[in-house]
C-alpha cells in the first residue's frame, strides 16, 4: 500500500529527530525551531463543505515536538497542475483537537511533547471548488516561538472514493465476536496470545444487521496495533467510552483493519470501505442512519463531544 498522509507525519517525526546538521555537536545559541505540517485529511473532494485536518510539528536543538492546542489560521489555494500561479482559495481558523487521553486544556498553540499532548488542527465546513493539487497555508503565534507559517500540498478529486455523507452505507458483514473460522486477532489485533478481546460489546452487530434491522450505528475502522498514526487505539477507546453513554441511540461497531497483518491480508470489511487504488488510510468513524444513510464521517481523529452531540440527536431505540 502507498504510505498514508498520518505514516507520512511518522516518518517526518522521525527524519527530523534523528538527523543533525552539526554532526551530533550541540549548537551555541538555542535556533528557532522549523516548523512542518502535514495534512492529515483525506477524501477529499469538490463542492461539499467538509472537515479539514492537518498536523503541525516543530523541530530545534531539543527535538521534535507536536503544535498543540488553540487555534490556527489557514489559507488555501489551488495549485491545479502547478504551472501557474496559485489561485486563492478560502480561509478558515482550525480549532485543536487532542487525542482521547492526553492534555487538551491549553489555551494558545504550544510545542509539545507527545506524551504531553498530540493532535491536530480541524477547520470546519471548508470547501473546494476545483478538482486537482491545493495548498494550505498554516500560520499561528506559538507560545514562546513567536509566529509560525509553513504551508503543505494536498489532492482534491471530483467525488469521494469512500462511503461519504449522503450515500447508502454498504451492507457489510464484518467479523464478530463467535466468528469460527477467523483468529480473534482478525476481530480485534489487540486479542494476540490468548488475550481477550478487549471491548466485546463493539464487536457484536455487523453493518449489515444494524442496517436490515433499522437501526443507526457508529462504526470506527480502526486496528489499535498496527496504527501508523499513534491515533487508532486512543480513538477506539473514546468509541467504547460514547457507547456507554449513548447505547441507547445506536450499535456501536468496530472493524478491525487487519486479518494478519504478517501476511499483508486486509479483512473484507474494511477493503470495501476503505481500500481504493493500492491505499487504505484509518483509522474512520462513521455515524449511519436507521434508514441506512451515512449520515456524518469523521477520519484520522475527532472530538467525542461532536461525536456525542450527533448521536443525542438520534432518538432513542424503541
């Protein structure tokens, strides 16, 4: 598979703490750290407003740390084929969203450390008007930094390729728990070595019974273990924890992404939502309607407080 927008973000965090420019030597004087963003959004496509989310990290003499909390301003423009000049696009102001687990109660754009803090920016009801390259422009005033701007390029296409708001959802038969001829690891890659699966009641209902049976469903397509993004089991956690509180709204579900991850094998469930031309990012949430419309998605990373909110305003189940 290509490697996805958040293993992209990986691997810059780790290029940048492992290199030098003085040979190992420390510097003098403490420089200004380089700040580097990558968008963590994908699917994203023409004409509807949607969510967008990009990660911003900073680099100096004490290494790589996460942009975290407050807000951010951002500038698109269109780039198209890159032969002319940029085309300015909208603006926005992305607000800070931490992942379940860590520190979100700062109040200004601060470099920290990951077990400190790490998340991303998320400006909502952005939309773009043209298909092809766009870039955004990040600038914030990051405490004790000064001002911050680094910009980051990224694809909008002509439809999405995944399952998107507005659409039927597929009726898809994921693994649950009783499954007899698949390793509970299939079911959830936390379940390795005898160990339980750790949150049986998100593996019970299958999309497709949700749907046949009229009733809404959140779904987090997630593997805990293999994640790239350091995201999947913070946010599958924060799933467990919405459906103790809304069980009465709607099944939740959790689909494993990986069948054996040691063989590259993808479980079905999760290569019809996701999988598209040799690619499959996640970890997703989707929230699906009792008539079987996908009434919201959310990728990479998300407040549980918006994803409550969406679920009290479901009905109760009869």
């Amino acid at each position: 598979m290509r490697r996805t927008a958040a293993l992209a973000l990986a691997l810059w965090i780790l290029g940048t703490a492992c290199t030098s420019s003085d040979g190992g030597v420390p510097s003098a004087a403490p420089s200004a750290p380089t700040f580097n963003a990558e968008v963590a959004s994908a699917d994203l496509y023409v004409g509807t407003p949607q969510r967008f989310l990009i990660g911003v990290l900073g680099g100096d003499a004490d290494g790589v740390r996460y942009l975290s909390y407050g807000r951010v301003d951002l500038t698109f423009a269109y780039l198209g084929d890159g032969g002319g000049a940029p085309a300015p696009g909208p603006t926005a102001t992305a607000g800070y969203i931490g992942a379940p687990g860590t520190n979100i109660d700062g109040t200004a754009p601060t470099l920290t450390q990951p077990s400190e803090a790490r998340g991303v920016y998320q400006a909502e009801d952005v939309t773009f008007d043209q298909v092809g390259t766009w870039q955004v422009t990040v600038r914030a005033d990051v405490q004790g930094a000064g001002t911050a701007e680094t910009t980051a390029a990224f694809p909008v296409a002509d439809e999405p390729s995944q399952p998107a708001p507005g659409q039927k959802a597929l009726k898809t038969r994921n693994l649950t728990i009783g499954a007899k001829d698949d390793p509970a690891s299939a079911i959830d890659s936390r379940a390795i070595d005898g160990a339980p699966i750790p949150d049986p009641d998100l593996h019970r209902w299958t999309i497709a019974d949700a749907i046949f049976q009229g009733r809404p469903a959140l779904v987090v397509f997630a593997t805990p273990v293999y994640c790239t993004s350091e995201f999947c089991g913070p946010v599958v956690d924060a799933v467990e924890e919405l459906s103790m509180r809304y069980g009465d709204r709607a099944a939740f579900i959790h689909v494993e992404i990986w069948h054996d991850n040691a063989k590259g094998e993808i479980n079905s469930a999760a290569a019809d939502w996701l999988f598209r031309n040799d690619d499959l990012r996640e970890p997703w949430l989707y929230l699906i309607g009792a008539d079987g419309t996908i009434l919201d998605r959310w990728g990479v990373l998300w407040d549980p407080r918006e994803v409550g909110a969406e679920l009290r305003a479901l009905p109760p189940l009869g």
